[in-house]
C-alpha cells in the first residue's frame, strides 16, 4: 500500500474513531483500505512516527499506541510483528 498524507491522515481519523471502542473492526479497516487488521496497525505505528501525527493530543496519541499493542498481543493479531516494527 503506498502511502500518501491523505491516506495518514484517514487512518488515524479511522482509528481515533473507533478507539473508544477497543480498535478498528477488520471489516471496516478492508472496507476502507482494502488491508488487513496486521498491515493496518503496522502503518498506523509508521504513522505514529511522522509529521501526520503532530497534531495529536498526548492522549490521543497513547490511545493508539495502546490499540497497536492490543491488536498484536492478541491472539488474532500479528503477534511479534509490533517487535519487529519497532527495530
């Protein structure tokens, strides 16, 4: 998926509105990226990191740092794809 400042700025608004809620349904994430929940979640972390970003609050911020982790400690999720993400 090759990414444009549009397309950050969906995915965090995407995953800021469904936050609240424990994380993104993977329905909703292939209706609107046509991605998996693990490629999903592995762009927003590369998001976390750039100037897309700026604009979030300190909260909002950790609330997705908190969704990525919960999606790849879950059973479901990548697993160790978030370690991998992060070297």
């Amino acid at each position: 998926m090759k990414r444009t400042h549009t397309d950050d700025n969906a995915i965090l608004h995407l995953a800021l509105r469904w936050a609240p809620y424990g994380g993104v349904p993977s329905s909703e994430i292939w209706v609107a990226f046509g991605v998996s929940p693990d490629r999903f979640y592995s762009t927003l972390t590369q998001i976390l990191g750039t100037l897309a970003a700026r604009g979030l609050s300190p909260e909002q911020r950790q609330s997705l740092e908190h969704l990525v982790l919960r999606h790849f400690r879950s059973p479901a999720g990548g697993r160790h794809l978030a370690q991998r993400t992060m070297r």
